[in-house]
C-alpha cells in the first residue's frame, strides 16, 4: 500500500547529517501520532554525493526529486567542494531554479526558555527568491555580474510585476492565516523604478485582501523599526536581497540564526532548508542544533497540507511546535542556546514529549 505522502531526505554536508535525522524522526513520530504514513526518501548531496558519485547533486537525486511534492534539505558546504566544483552553482540554487521556488518564507519568533533580543517577536519575511540582485537569477544564461576592466563591476538587478504580484499574493495569504497585516518593505526612494515597481505590485495585490491591513518601509528604516519595536510587524513582504538581510537580523533578535526556519516553495513543490549553513567548524561533535530544521520541517508538513487539503499535516506540525516549545521552556538546549544538551539527546526528548502526547 502507498505512503500519504512520500518526502525526500538529504542530508548535506557538515551538521546536515546531524540534524536532518533528528527533524526527520521528529516529523515521523508526530505524523505517526496523527495517523499520517510517511515514507522518507533518502537522497545524496553534497561531499558524500562527490565521494561516491562524482557530483555534488548526482543525476540520480535530481531524478527522485522530480518525483517528489517535497522533501527537507540539509546545508551544504559549497566551499570545502573540491575547485572543480567552486565556480557551480551551489546544490540548493541548482534545485530552487530546477523546480521554481519562488517563494522563501522566513518566519522569525521568540521561544519562551530561550534569551531574546526582542522577546516580543513574531513575525514572518515572505521573501521573493527568484530574481533581484543575486547574480545566480538573473539572467537565462550566466551570471548577473560583469567586469568591463579588472578595477569595474557592475552588478544587474532584476525586478518584474509579475514575480512581485506573486509573492505578494503569498504574503496576503499568510497574513490572514496569522494577525491580518502586511508590511511591504523597499527603497523606491532610490530605487525608484525597481523597488518602486516591487512596491506598486504588493499593493495592486492589496486590493484583493480587503481583510489585511497593509503598510511599507524603506529597508533601512525597517532595519531600525525591527530592533525598536520587532513585536508590532506581522508579515513582512520585500525583494530578494532585503529578504535575505532582513531574516537573519530577526532570526538574531529572536535569540539565535540557530532558530532561523525557513522553506522554500513554488505552488507545487516545497524545500524544508534551515536559513543557517553547514558549521563545519562543530560538525560531528553532537553540538548542532536542530531547532531550524525541526520548525522548518514542521512549515513543510503545513505546505503539504494546504497543497493536499488534507489536515493531518497541519496537526503534525502543530505537535512537533509544541514538543519542540515545551523542550526549550524547559531549558533543555544545544550549547549555543545556552545548554548542555547534545544534538541527538535533545531529538530524544523531543521524540518523549510527542509520545506522551
């Protein structure tokens, strides 16, 4: 008999290995719970993938995930590749451009147990991620970036009225899931015809959501207003770059980029990919922590289930949020939240909580 659902699992490279099975067991024992059958996919990437099939994204994975709705991504360390590797573009840019995950949702709050710059926040940074400034999305054909001489670069953003509209259709929808409102965030002060254009589209998209509230920032400002009063933004909705920059900022007030969750989604495929990197610095010491990866998966079992209609997706990540809430109000953390227990120990006593459940 098939599975519900069948997701891939890859581990990646430094911590992946480390934290991808803990969110896995996590989300296989909350689905369990819920009467959900799961069948986990695992797939290669990364340094074990070049070690034993001469690639970092072997064919063979890119062909199971075409297969698949979704699956949860560990991070790679693109930089420890081999040279012939470096000048690629990285794994996870090959399958966000392959499978068009245009939408990076980013959410950012604080957990009781846990110090927080801004104990009051709860937000979340809808972040467009197919164009932009980033030189790998730019363009049909090679990189968004030139050198006319050695001593001049120049870098080509990319802004359309169509991807805006589209994440912003996405961040209304968010917001009437959560406390109805929408922040746009720009710089069409200077930016005027890019950002301007990003603007405009957001609040077109607007006049469809009668219900949400909306408002904008210049991104500096936004910058600022986040460390003043971090508890008063709900959706945040803004390009690319100022997404990417943003998000880590509220993950840092939130207490740790260690808590920074994130997917990344088209309307029919969806990436779990903590918005951390592979800390190849602590990798196989049991001191990673998990927590981005579990709330991340969690985001996708709730992807899953507005995509399938189906509500025991939601339920699984409503009862990995509250096993993972109770673990750190209790103090029980990884050494860089501030406690003393190990990667696979604190999966453990995620694991007891959903069992007693």
């Amino acid at each position: 008999m098939a599975a519900d659902v069948r997701i891939g699992m890859i581990d990646g490279d430094g911590i992946g290995p480390e934290i991808v099975p803990v969110a896995v067991a996590v989300a296989g024992a909350a689905a369990a719970r819920v009467g959900l059958d799961v069948e986990w996919v695992p797939l290669s990437m990364g340094q074990s993938a070049i070690a034993n099939h001469g690639d970092p994204l072997p064919e063979q994975t890119v062909a199971a995930l075409d297969g698949l709705d979704c699956w949860v991504l560990g991070p790679h360390d693109s930089a420890g590749y081999p040279e012939e590797f470096r000048g690629r573009l990285t794994p996870g840019a090959i399958i966000r451009k392959r499978y068009g995950l245009y939408a990076n949702l980013r959410p950012a709050r604080a957990y009781p147990g846990v110090r927080a710059v801004r104990p009051d926040i709860d937000l979340l940074i809808v972040r467009e991620n197919s164009e932009g400034l980033y030189a790998d999305r730019n363009m049909a054909v090679g990189s968004g970036e030139f050198m006319p001489t050695p001593d001049v670069a120049l870098a080509v953003g990319v802004i359309t009225r169509a991807a805006s509209e589209r994440i912003a259709r996405i961040a209304f929808e968010q917001a009437q899931t959560r406390r109805g409102r929408v922040t746009v965030v720009h710089k069409a002060n200077v930016l005027a015809m890019t950002t301007g254009l990003f603007r405009d589209a957001c609040f077109d998209i607007a006049r469809e959501f009668p219900d949400v509230a909306v408002d904008e920032q210049h991104v500096d400002a936004m910058a600022a207003q986040l460390v003043r009063r971090a508890g008063d933004f709900d959706v945040v909705v803004t390009e690319n770059l100022f997404g990417d920059i943003l998000s880590d900022l509220a993950a840092e007030l939130a207490g740790s980029l260690g808590l920074a969750a994130s997917i990344n989604a088209s309307d029919v495929k969806a990436m779990a990919q903590a918005a951390h990197g592979a800390a190849p610095d602590i990798a196989g010491q049991d001191r990673a922590n998990p927590v981005a990866l579990i709330e991340s998966t969690a985001m996708l079992f709730d992807w899953w289930a507005r995509r399938f209609d189906d509500e025991r997706g939601r339920e699984v990540a409503s009862l990995m949020r509250t096993a993972l809430g109770d673990a750190l109000s209790a103090g029980e953390a990884t050494p860089d939240l501030g406690g003393s227990v190990g990667t696979a120990e604190f999966g453990r006593r995620i694991l007891a909580r959903i069992a007693a459940t």
